[in-house]
C-alpha cells in the first residue's frame, strides 16, 4: 500500500548545501577542499577504504549536502578513474575496487542525510537492461530518499519484461532509468515504446551519460535528464500534482 501523501515541510530544504571550494572555517583548517579531495582519490586508487571513509566522514561533518559529497567527491573520483583507465595508467582490477569502495561508501552515507518524512511518493530506479553502470542510478535513488520519496533500486541490467512488470505491480509515481554506454539506446527506446503504450500516465525518465542520445519522443511522459540537476524541476512538478 502507498504511504500517504505529508506536506513538505521545507525542513530538508533548508539543509546546508554549500560547494566543496565554499567551505571556508574548514578549508583554512585542513588545507582546503581540493587536498580533501585529492587525498580521498589517492586513497581510492590505491583501495583504501578506511580512508576514504576518514575521508568522507569529515567532508560530511563540515555540512556538506548529499549532493555535494556524491558529485564533487565520490562521482568526479570515478570520473578519474575511468579517464586513467581510458589511458591504460589504471587497471580494470583497479577500477573495479574503486567501484566497489564507492558502492561502500554510499552505504554508510545514506543514514547521515536520510529525513524521517515521507511524502508518499513512489520511484522505481534502474539500469537498462544490458547497462551495468549502476552507481550513477544508485545516486539518483539515494538523493530521491533524502527528498523524502520511496526509492525502489534495482542495480544494474533489468530486462525490459521485468521492469514493465514491477511497474504494473508497484504503480510508481516516477520511473528512472540510466543508460551510460551508447549501446544501451535501443533497449532504451523499446523500454519507452513499451511505457508508452501501456503506463502513458507515468512520467519515465532518462539518464546518465549516455542518455542524451536517446531520442525518446515517442510519448509526452518520456523525459530525459542528463544529471540529478535536471531531474529536480519534474519532481517539483510531479510532487504538486
Ligand atoms: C566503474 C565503471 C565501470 C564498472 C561499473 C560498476 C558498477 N557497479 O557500476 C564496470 C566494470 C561494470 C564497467 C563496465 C564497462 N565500462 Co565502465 N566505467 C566505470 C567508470 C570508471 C565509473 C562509472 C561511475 O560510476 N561513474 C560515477 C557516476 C556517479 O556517474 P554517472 O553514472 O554519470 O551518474 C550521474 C549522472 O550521469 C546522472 N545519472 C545517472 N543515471 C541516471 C538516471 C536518471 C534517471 C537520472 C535523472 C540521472 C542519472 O546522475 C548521476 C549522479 O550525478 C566510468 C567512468 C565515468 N566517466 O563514469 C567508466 C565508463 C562509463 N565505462 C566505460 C566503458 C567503455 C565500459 C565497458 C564497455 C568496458 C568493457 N570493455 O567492458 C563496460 C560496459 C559494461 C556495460 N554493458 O554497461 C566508458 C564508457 C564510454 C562510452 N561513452 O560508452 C567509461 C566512460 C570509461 C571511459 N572513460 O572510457 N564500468
């Protein structure tokens, strides 16, 4: 059963959401924002998890929003990663250590920000199928949990039938799903031709770094945004009706 429907009390809205480089009582004390950051990526390619955690943890304690430690620390980390690894100077065994610190992390992060109200919301988070990329996605269910939403995670290569499937049991009030490498568009597109003909009223959306390529104009409830940034002007808009 969905939860009812509370009123946003503008409380987590007011949480501290300054960036990294604004710290300012913080970055005199410990060298600044980028040796934070420069630490917490040494540590991960070198795949040490307690320190990024140290790491973290004080990043955290200094007000930092959700938003803030996913993008500036644990995202523009990755990003890192992938670039070294493009480059032959890191190995996939590397990158995949470095990904599961991360998926660690996220999960020790997630108690410190999440509220206690709900606003009787319901989103069903994904891959597409075939894509594994599933941290950027994890990021988009976490940050909806903070916002007060009921986040459904399903990881990574969801078969089409199996998310038309969850949908028609669960009746989200949103559907997200990521596409990160370019060979995930077409199941991308069928996953919008079959939403289109069977849930027309349920807004699905589009995103991850592959998305923008994803044409989905097959029906007016498709959207695709690129970053979490993008996503909060439809759920403002979702959350009034
Ligand atoms: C870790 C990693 C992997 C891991 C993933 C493990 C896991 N548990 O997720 C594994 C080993 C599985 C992997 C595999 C591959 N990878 Co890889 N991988 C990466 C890496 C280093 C980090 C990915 C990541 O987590 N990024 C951090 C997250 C937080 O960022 P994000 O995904 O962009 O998400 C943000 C936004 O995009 C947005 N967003 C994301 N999803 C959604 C959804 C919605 C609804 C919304 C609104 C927003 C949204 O919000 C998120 C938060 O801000 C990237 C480098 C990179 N640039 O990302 C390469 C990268 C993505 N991989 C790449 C490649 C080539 C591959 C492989 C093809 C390699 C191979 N030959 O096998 C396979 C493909 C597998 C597949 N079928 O999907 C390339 C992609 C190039 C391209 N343009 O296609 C990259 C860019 C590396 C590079 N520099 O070349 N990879």
């Amino acid at each position: 059963m969905r939860p009812t429907r509370v009123r946003d009390t503008g409380r987590r809205r007011k949480r501290t959401d300054r960036r990294l480089g604004e710290w300012g009582g913080w970055m005199s004390s410990s060298g600044g924002a980028g040796a934070v950051y420069d630490a917490y990526l040494a540590a991960l390619v070198a795949g040490d998890r307690r320190r990024c955690w140290r790491l973290i943890e004080s990043v955290v304690a200094s007000g930092a929003s959700l938003e803030v430690v996913h993008q500036d620390m644990i995202q523009k980390a990755l990003y890192e990663v992938g670039d070294r690894w493009e480059r032959n100077e890191l190995g996939v065994a590397e990158e995949h250590l470095a990904s599961h610190i991360s998926e660690w992390i996220m999960g020790l992060l997630l108690p410190h920000y999440s509220p206690t109200e709900r606003i009787g919301r319901l989103a069903v988070i994904s891959c597409a199928q075939g894509e594994r990329h599933a941290i950027g996605p994890r990021m988009v269910a976490d940050a909806m949990e903070v916002r007060g939403w009921d986040a459904i995670f399903l990881g990574a290569d969801l078969p089409i039938g199996d998310l038309v499937r969850l949908t028609r049991v669960r009746r989200p009030d949103l559907v997200g799903v990521s596409i990160t490498t370019r060979a995930q568009v077409p199941a991308g597109r069928e996953l919008a031709r079959e939403f289109a003909r069977e849930f027309p009223d349920t807004p699905l959306v589009f995103g991850g770094q592959a998305s923008a390529e994803l044409r989905a104009q097959s029906a007016d409830r498709v959207h695709v945004c690129r970053t979490l940034g993008d996503l909060a002007g439809l759920l403002d808009e979702v959350e009034r009706t």
